[in-house]
C-alpha cells in the first residue's frame, strides 16, 4: 500500500555547538527560534536505540519547513559524520535563496564554506541558468543553497 507519508514534519541535524548554530540559522538564513529544551530518558532511549542519550535541542522554522538542531550531551564517545556528497547515506537539505552571492560571503564568518564551487544549470531537468552552491561546515552537514534565474 502507497501513500502513508502525510508531509514533512521536520528536518534535524545533528550540531556540536548548538549555540553558534543558532546565531547561523537565525541570523544568516533567517529562521525563527521556537523553542530550545533538553530532553533524555525513556523517549529518546526507546526512538534511537542509544542507550543513554541526552541532548539540547532547538526547533527552528521558515517558510513552513521546521529544522531541529540538536547537539547530543551524552552518551560519551560519538562520531562525527562527514560525508562527501557521493558517499552512500550522506543527504543535504536545499534552500531557494535570493542572493547566492551574499549568503555565501555572510556564512563564511560563521564556519560555513563552499565546497567545490558555485555551479550554473546549463540543461534540464532543473531551471536553466539558476546558480547552485553545496556549503558544509565542520560538523559534516551539507546544505545546497539555489539562486533562481530572475
């Protein structure tokens, strides 16, 4: 049977220091803060498997997408994850933005780079002529960012 998924509820990604990432994601891509708390115990225990976690995490959103930052607390002993974007497992999360050009300059400061370069669609199946960007930060996490033509 098809057609469980009813939509998106939110997008989360872990983050090692959930407070820079805040200052990132409200200041730089404009998300609202809708509330950060820790949680641990049972609830996170049974959902993940990992015996023992505790995290502070923050829920963000923008334009109907909800984001959930969160920074693990324990168990001790976590991986960080950076993947290349052609390893398997590895995804990213795109963004239409206004000025790619100036985004990229105001996510430098916060750790946030360009990696490999800005690229311009030159044939279908996306728009011809956006302009798109693949930034990563130390954490491992890939967000793609997309100037529309126009």
């Amino acid at each position: 049977m098809s057609g469980h998924v009813l939509g998106t509820v939110h997008t989360a990604i872990t983050v090692s220091d959930l407070t820079r990432e805040l200052g990132y994601w409200q200041q730089v891509l404009g998300f609202t803060l809708l509330g950060i708390t820790e949680v641990g115990g049972p609830l996170p225990e049974q959902e993940t498997g990992v015996p023992g976690l505790r995290s502070r995490l923050a829920l963000l959103a923008l334009h109907g997408q909800t984001v959930e930052l969160y920074q693990p607390l324990a168990p001790e002993g976590r991986a960080t994850y950076r993947p290349s974007p052609a390893d398997i497992g590895s995804w990213h999360l795109a963004f239409r933005v206004t000025d790619l050009a100036a985004l990229i300059r105001d996510s430098a400061p916060w750790g946030w780079q360009v990696r490999g370069q800005v690229a311009t669609v030159t044939e279908g199946p996306g728009p011809i002529g956006a302009q798109l960007a693949n930034l990563h930060n130390a954490d491992g996490t890939i967000l793609e960012f997309i100037q529309l033509p126009g």
